[in-house]
C-alpha cells in the first residue's frame, strides 16, 4: 500500500507498506526504477514504462505487482549497494508512522506477508546456497505479525 508519494522535476519517490517493498524512485524521462527492498536490498530496473511502474505503486499488494510487472518483465536490471541498517530502520520505522491505523495488519495480510517472506528466503537460498539474515529477519518480523493478528485481544468485561 502507497503511503507517501513525492513527485518533483519528473522524478517519483514512494514509500510502501509491504511485506517486500518499502520505497521506490521512478525517473519519468529515463524510465529508470530503483526499488529498496525491506531487507535493505536494492536494485535498478532500465526502460521501465510509467504503466508498469503505476502498476506497481497503485497496487493493493506492491510486491505481488512488482513480481509480475517488472521482475519477470525488466531482466536487464543492476543489484545497487543495499542500504546500511540505520538507514533502512529509519525507512520502515517512517513507513509505520504514515500507514493509517485501519490498514494496519490483519489476519489473512498477516498470513499472506508471513508466507511471502518464507518463499522469498527459500528463493534466495536456492539461488545462493546460504540464508540471508536480512531476509530471516524479515520472516521473524512477519512471523510475530502475524501471531499478535492471530491473538484476539483480551475482552474486557
């Protein structure tokens, strides 16, 4: 979900609350989109059409958008320098601060993002042998969301 948009001199940058997603930079004349990933990751895509790329923003689920849209459409793409800790927290951290306190998490959302993580943590450890711990903690993170979305909370009488 789009929870804070910036658009200035045709340059696009976005904050989401996603499981896999949390910002995005979208240059309308070189079409480049840079998406910085939960786990401090970072990648540019080249050539990106501003249709595929509104796919991704507007969308109800933006990870989901992006595997379809761009990931298996936008192969020609460059893995930047993740993000430094600090950095990526104070993303997340304002992320959580904007999303609205009726979009936060429930239960099939708190499933849904529990499982994407896992998926995406036996993808990468697949293609690579080894467990990303930025990964991992993203699946810790998910894993308590969901257990605090499948907690009811006490009724008092």
């Amino acid at each position: 979900m789009l929870v804070k948009k910036i658009e200035k001199n045709d340059i696009i940058k976005a904050m989401y609350a996603s499981s896999t997603i949390c910002a995005s930079t979208y240059d309308k004349k070189t079409k480049d989109l840079t998406v910085i990933f939960n786990n401090g990751g970072r990648y540019k895509y080249s050539n990106v059409s501003l249709t595929d790329y509104t796919r991704v923003e507007t969308a109800e689920s933006n990870g989901t958008s992006f595997n379809t849209y761009i990931k298996k459409n936008y192969t020609n793409f460059e893995k930047l320098d993740a993000l430094d800790d600090n950095k990526i927290k104070a993303i997340l951290a304002e992320i959580k601060e904007l999303t609205p306190e009726t979009e936060k998490i429930d239960l099939p959302t708190a499933q849904k993002n529990m499982l994407e993580s896992m998926s995406n943590l036996i993808t990468e450890f697949i293609k690579t042998g080894s467990i990303d711990t930025k990964i991992l903690v993203s699946v810790n993170e998910n894993i308590t969301t969901y257990n605090k979305a499948n907690t009811p909370e006490p009724v008092v009488a």
